[in-house]
C-alpha cells in the first residue's frame, strides 16, 4: 500500500467496530511514537485509572529510536509508524 492508501486504511479502521475500545492516538508529526505512547500511559497511571488499549500512528517521526538505541527518522509520506 502506498502512504495515502496506509492512512485512508488506518482511518477506517479506527473507525469499525472491530476496534471499539481501542483509543487511537493520531499525529501529523511527532519526535517519536513510543514517547508520546509512553507519555500516554503515564497519564493514566498519575490518575490511578486503567489503561486503555492504545495504538499511536505518526505520519512522520523526526526523533525515534531504532534497534540498540540508534536514532531512526520516518519522513513525511514514507509510510506509518
């Protein structure tokens, strides 16, 4: 699938039953996924409630973090992360 066919994708599926409970956290842009999921988790935890499932999808990542702790970059247009 190419990016925009990914993201049309992603956005009905949020949207069916199939994920009802499950909170999808969408960005345009963002440093990195797994610190944004981990900071959403950490709400939920101050506030002493459950988690949630959660899915986070960033259009671009400007800051993530590979394998082994090297930096990785996902380019606007390339593909979901």
């Amino acid at each position: 699938m190419q990016p925009a066919e990914l993201r049309d994708h992603a956005r009905s599926l949020a949207r069916t039953q199939a994920f009802a409970g499950l909170s999808v956290v969408t960005m345009s842009t963002v440093d990195s996924t797994n610190r944004l999921a981990r900071a959403v988790v950490s709400e939920y935890l101050d506030a002493d409630q459950e988690i949630p499932p959660v899915a986070v999808v960033a259009w671009e990542q400007s800051a993530g973090r590979g394998r082994q702790g090297g930096g990785w970059a996902s380019p606007a247009g390339a593909g979901a992360y």
